[in-house]
C-alpha cells in the first residue's frame, strides 16, 4: 500500500510539472494581455510601459523560471487584471464550484443510477423504456437553453425560484438540475451495462438455484460487483462537473471556477488560467488515486501494490 | 456505498456555506444593478474597463464631471483658470471630506494626479494623463497643472481623474486600498464579495446631490439573457449591455424597459493603403460607397444607432456639420471596381473580433462582395486583434472592423490615434493630414482646432482611409420605477438616479 501510494505521488509530480509546463508556453503563444488593458488610446510607449510593469517584457525563459521558482513556494502569482493574489481569487470560487458539482451529481445519480437499475432488470417494461427516452432527451438538451428555459418558467413566469446568482439553497436548484442531466445519462447506461454484465455471470445462476431471494441477489452480490464501473464513471464524471462548468455558471450568474477561468482567459490573465489549470490537474489525479483505493475497499481481491495475496 | 457517503457529505459542505450568504432581492431601498463582469478593480488608478468605473465613480470623485447634457461641469474643482498655454489652475472645494471623514486638500488631488502619471506606477490609463509633467498646491485651495505643450483635451481628460485620499493610499499600501477603496462620492464601499458582487452604502455626509438609495448592489452576471431575465423576474432593476432583440423583449414585459442611448463610440470600417487592393484609392472609395449604413442601422441594429458622415459624433470637440462624405451609391462603388480591373480583385482580409455585433461584420462582407470585392472575414480573438491592429502598415489587416472610444468626447483621442503617423493604429501616411493633426493639437484655441478637423474630415472623405460608420448606442435595461437619463459616456452615477413614484 505505502510503495503503491509512493509511486502515485511521483507520478502525480511530474504529470503536474508537464501540466505547469504545457499551459504556461501553450497561453504565451496565444497573445498579449497588455492590449485588453489599456484604453484604445494608449500609445505604443504607454503599451510598452505596461507590459514592462507587469513583467512580460522579460525573456520567456527567465519568466518560465520565475513561475517554476514561485510554484514551488506554492505561490500562484497575481492577477494582472484583478490585482489580487491567483488564490484569493481562486479560493473565492472553489466553494461554489463544490456546490453546484455537489449539486448536480446528487441529481446525476439520484436519477441515473435507479434509471439504470430499473432498465437492467425491467428491460421489456414499457415505463423503462419510457425512461430511457426522457433521459435520452434531457442529455441531449444544451444547457444554455434548457438553463435559459427553466429561468424562464420557474423564475419569470411561476415565481418560484430565484432566477441566478447567489444566495440560500433555492438559487442551486437550477444549475444543479441544469449541469446534473448531462451525466444523469452517463450513470443510466453504465449502472444498466454493469448490471446486466453481472447478472449473465454464474454466480448469480449459483444464488439463484440456491433459492436466494432477487432482492437479496441484488444487494448482496451485484451491488457490489456492479459499483465498481460506476465508481469509475464518478470519479471522471466529478472532474467534468468541476471543469464542464462553464455554460452553467454563465447562464445562471454562479461564480464558479469555470466562469472565472473563461474570463481569465478571454482577458489573457495568464497567472490565474495557470492556477486554475493546475487545480484541475491535480483534483483531476487526485480522484484518480482515490477511485483506485475505493476499489480495494468495495473488491478486496483488487490489491493496491500489485502483489498477489 | 463509501462513495456515496462521500459525495453527500461534500453536498453538505457546500450547502453550509451558501447559507453563509445573503440572496441579493431588488426593493425600493437597495438599488441592484446587473454588471457583465465584476469590477476587476476598485482602485480608479489600476485598471481601465467600464464593469470597473460603473461601480468606482460612485465612490470617488473625480476633479471634473460632465452634466447630463454632456457639458464639462465642476465637481472637486469649481472652477478653473488657464494661467497660460500650459498651465492650469483649479479651484479645489473646501467642504469635501473622505469617507473616513478626512478633509479633501489640494495635497490630495496633486497625490491623485503624480500616482496616475508615474510610469512606474504603471497605471493602464497613464496614457490619458501622461501630457500633465507637473501638479503643485499652488494656494491654500488651489492646484496648478502644468503640461508638456497647449492640451486642448486635458479639460476632457480630467473629467476622469477621480481623487484618491493620500493619506489612506500612503498609510495603507496599493493592495489593501484596492480591497477596500476609500473615496469620497455619495456611496460608500461597504463589501466585496469576490465574483458575486460589490455592495455601497449611500453617504449620508455627501457634500453634493445625495443618493435616493440607501444602498446599492452591483452583481456579475455575464449571461445577457439572463440579465432580461432578471428585470422580468424583479430580481435586478438595472442591467447592462443588451442588444436590440432583448429591448423589444422588455418592452413587451410589465417590470422593466429599455432605456438606449447614443454614446461616443464609434463604429468603423479602417482600410490598410498600403496593401492591395487598397493601394488603389479609387477601391477604397468603392468601399465607402458600397456600405449601406441605414441598412446596417435598421435591418441589423434594431434602429438604436445613428449613421455619422464623418469619423466623429455630434457629442464629440471637433464633430462638424456639412462635410461632403460619400454616400451609399452601389452603382458608384461597382463602376470604381471596374475600373481598378484585375487589382481589384485581390482578397481583402476583413478583421474582427468576437466582442463585436458578427451581423453587421457579416453584411458588409455581403455588401462588399455586391459590388464586385472579394472579402473574406477573420475572427480573432481580442486580443490577438488589438495586437495585430496597432502593429504598423505592413501587417495590420487590410480591412478591419471596429468601434472606438476614447471616453474624452475629443477629436483629438479619435482621428489623431487613428491616423496619425506616430500611432500604432494608423496604416495611413498622409503629411497633410498629419500636419493638420499636430496643429489642432497644438493650440486652445477650439475655431481653429475645429477649421483644422474640419480639412482632416475632408481628406478621410476624400482619400478613404477610414469609412465612418455609425454612431453606437447602448441600450441598458431598467425597471420600470427606476427613473435615469444614461448619458453618452458611459458612466452609471447613482445619485443622479431616482424611483418614479
């Protein structure tokens, strides 16, 4: 377990090291912030004189350098739009960006999953059937619509909820439902694939001649064996609410990452497009990590260190 | 299931701290206003966007303002005397006082005016005050400006300079003034919660007109549709930036209506001279008359803009009447490109950007290629364009379209960027033109600042290095109860807003 976590942690160093690498040459080959920051009438020299303020003057390298010095302080750097510190911005958004994940896998998997169990055991019944078209149909709406939409139902015409941004647990219904259709399909399919793997296998033909109960089938053997599929499907399903947040934040006025890390790179605001992408890489190798340790929790026979028991 | 456990108590973690937060609920007593952007800045020296000075102006004031009727008008000074052809001096108020009830010296202002002008302060809007080498306390309520040559904008210029308390910046530092800004407007900072929004409260002991509400509310919401539907919802009385189908949305809701005004931006087609087709001035002629500029305004716009002869507006030092400027003409423009034959033929690279209207991009593409040019359109994103636009003769793009404001309703921060030899965003070489530029920058005499624009329109008719385009109006949304005049700079002034009862 100890070599296995070891091992991860170096690997885990280094993705994060390319990823730093990567994003911080790939965003100077994509332009200047100097010109978003200045009025139109700024002459070449006062252009210049900004970008010597903010430091891009310097060479590539000696930049490159000075990032790579600052990471290992654990210091982002600055904005050079906002004036603040990358992780005063950062750490203003992440709880939002909990939230409306939180959110929305709660409505991804309270829905996919009995969907899913339902279209695995009931395959012929019309009501399933039924389902698995309006799951269909809910993934297949983009959010800026549906998103818009709900807005304008539940918000302008019925008055119920608030229509966007921020406040008590009414403003996370929408985006939560909004963002939380795109994967409810995904835990359906895998939930209903996983099942149905199981339920071919010879074990469960075993249970049965044994005269075990389909309830006891399911929550004592398949439960288990099909959660691992979908543990996995989780743990990137989470790094795609954290990252494929954008349109929904932006429809409904939620301060998340996503919405922030759009207009960070709009604006060319380099330091906080770097923070954000390293966060993301490492939440994303994180989960990863994690995914692998619920395996061995839910199946003992999956063992961390590779060595045969 | 572990991870399910997991997944509900980080739910609950997140729900905890939303109740952490007030809902944000429009009512008579708070004003709430519905930006694109939060602010990036509240120091008015650090950054130069308008999400930024719709919040910033209400909490300083600047040395000069401009009336509802767009006139130069006194607000830290009252008055002003010019002592010769570079210097100035200024009145300062003597009832003004800070919002930590600090009173406001003429040491203040002359802070206000050496912080924004050090180059190594590194304002991005040095480039507006950069002309004024000196300011001193001249007198017990006086400051004497002094500049590096006659500045004839420098009244227009100042009108955005807002006054900083020297001794809050100097005791707090750059950083922590930015997060919690101290002024000395008729609202004051009250909290910042970052990428949700600004919160001020009225200042009761505000020298000036006071604010109808007792508190204010500007909020981040990008989405345009969603700002309607927030109006439609009640949830906001003030939002900004939408386009013409969202004004006829509102006008048909029972909460909120459009409120359009024309500003100072104007919208342009620039043309490269020194790349073909465009050498050939007789193209570029062809262009001016190929441009349907009603059309654009009324089958594109929704009939808000104003279609301008000259590269200027009427709100503009330096607009004049009666300039013969080309007119639409297709018949003209198709025979021009017969006659350039084969040159004129070459692709013309027509740059654009996202922020602008894609529709009118599109129909002068259309436009262009009816009278026999061949256009093609390139999408980049801003700042790529802005780079690319100021970077000399030989590479900024043969035709680009754009919209300019040099937030100073001057000629001089228009027509001079724009054409002058000595601009990065000038393709044009025209001695004349230059000569005549340098001369209306050069005196305080507006006749003859204005006989010498005057000559500068004419040779823009004439010789087509620019095709004006219209007059761009913004259209804001506002409910219904909220009665306020939006002026064409842009500024949002919270005590010049009221409820109609």
């Amino acid at each position: 377990m100890r070599s296995f976590l070891l091992r991860r942690l170096g690997q885990a160093v280094v993705t994060l090291f390319g990823v730093a690498t990567l994003i911080f040459f790939l965003q100077r080959l994509t332009g200047d912030p100097t010109y978003l920051l200045v009025p139109e009438t700024a002459t070449p020299a006062d252009i210049e004189a900004m970008r010597r303020t903010l430091g891009f003057d310097r060479p590539l390298i000696v930049q490159y350098l000075s990032f790579l010095a600052d990471l290992a302080r654990f210091d982002l750097g600055r904005s050079v739009v906002q004036n603040v510190p990358v992780s005063t911005i950062i750490a203003s958004r992440v709880p939002y960006t909990l939230m409306l994940a939180g959110g929305a896998l709660l409505v991804a998997c309270g829905i996919g999953i009995p969907v899913g169990i339902a279209l695995a055991l009931w395959r012929e019944n019309p009501v399933s059937r039924a389902l698995a078209g309006l799951v269909l149909a809910a993934q297949s709406m983009p959010t800026f619509w549906s998103g818009i939409l709900m807005i304008m139902v539940f918000a302008v015409t019925l008055r119920w909820l608030p229509p966007s941004s921020t406040g008590g647990v009414e403003h996370l219904i929408m985006p939560s439902i909004a963002l939380g259709l795109l994967s409810m399909a995904t835990f359906a399919r895998i939930t209903r694939t996983a099942l149905l793997d199981e339920l071919s296998k010879d074990y469960v033909r075993t249970a049965r001649a044994r005269g075990a109960s389909r309830r006891w089938i399911l929550v004592r053997h398949l439960a288990r064996n099909a959660a691992i599929p979908v543990i996995t499907v989780a743990a990137l399903e989470i790094s795609n609410l954290l990252a494929g947040a954008v349109i929904v934040e932006t429809v409904f006025a939620w301060p998340g990452l996503g919405q922030v890390t759009v207009q960070s790179i709009l604006a060319r605001d380099f330091l906080v497009v770097q923070g954000v992408v390293l966060l993301g890489a490492f939440v994303t190798i994180g989960l990863n990590v994690l995914a692998d340790i619920l395996y061995s929790i839910v199946d003992p026979r999956i063992r961390l260190d590779g060595v045969a028991r | 299931m572990k991870s399910a456990r997991l997944f509900i108590a980080g739910v609950a973690l997140g729900a905890l701290s939303a109740f952490a937060i007030g809902p944000a609920q429009a009512g008579r007593d708070r004003l709430v206003v519905d930006l694109v952007n939060e602010p990036s800045s509240l120091d008015p020296h650090v950054q130069w966007n308008p999400d930024s000075y719709y919040v910033y102006r209400n909490i300083f004031d600047n040395l000069l303002t401009r009336d509802d009727a767009g006139n130069i008008a006194p607000q830290i000074a009252t008055s002003w005397k010019q002592l010769s052809d570079t210097e100035i001096e200024f009145t300062i108020r003597d009832d003004v006082t800070f919002h930590d009830g600090r009173k406001l010296t003429p040491e203040d202002v002359v802070y206000s005016v050496t912080r924004i002008t050090d180059p190594k302060f590194g304002s991005p809007q040095l480039g507006q005050f950069n002309k004024i080498t000196g300011a001193q306390a001249s007198g017990p309520n006086t400051v004497k400006l002094t500049t590096d040559g006659p500045y004839p904008a420098l009244l227009a210029q100042l009108v955005k300079l807002s006054i900083v308390p020297k001794h809050v910046v100097e005791a707090v530092g750059k950083d922590a003034f930015n997060q919690k800004p101290v002024g000395s407007g008729p609202y004051l900072f009250e909290g910042w919660q970052r990428g949700v929004q600004v919160a001020l409260k009225r200042n009761d002991a505000y020298w000036g007109p006071k604010g109808k509400f007792p508190a204010a509310i500007f909020r981040a919401v990008p989405d345009a549709a969603t700002r309607v539907a927030n109006l439609q919802a009640g949830s906001s009385d003030l939002g900004v930036s939408l386009d013409s189908d969202q004004a006829a949305q509102l006008k048909s809701s029972s909460r909120a209506k459009p409120l359009a005004v024309l500003t100072e931006r104007v919208a342009y087609l620039r043309l490269n001279p020194s790349k073909p087709p465009f050498d050939n001035a007789d193209v570029r002629r062809a262009v001016a008359y190929a441009v349907d500029k009603e059309g654009l305004i009324e089958g594109v716009l929704g009939g808000y803009d104003k279609a301008v002869p000259i590269m200027l507006t009427p709100v503009h030092v330096g607009w004049v009447e009666g300039v013969k400027a080309p007119a639409y003409d297709p018949a003209k423009a198709k025979a021009l490109v017969a006659k350039a034959g084969a040159a004129a033929k070459a692709e013309i690279e027509l740059a654009t950007a996202p922020v602008f209207d894609q529709r009118v991009v599109q129909a002068v593409q259309q436009m262009l290629t009816d009278v026999g040019l061949n256009v093609k359109i390139a999408m980049s994103d801003m700042a790529s364009y802005l780079k690319r636009a100021q970077s000399g003769p030989e590479t900024v793009p043969s035709l680009s379209f754009g919209r300019w404001s040099c937030a100073c309703q001057d000629a001089d921060g228009v027509i001079f960027p724009l054409l002058h030899k000595s601009s990065g965003w000038s393709a044009y070489r025209n001695t004349k033109a230059d000569e005549l530029l340098e001369a209306a920058r050069a005196t305080l005499d507006e006749s003859k600042r204005i006989a010498a624009y005057k000559q500068v329109h004419e040779i823009v008719a004439d010789e087509v290095p620019l095709v004006p385009l219209y007059q761009s109006a913004i259209i804001y949304g506002a409910a219904n109860a909220l009665q306020w005049k939006p002026t064409p700079n842009e500024s949002m002034f919270l005590n010049r807003m009221d409820w109609k009862d």
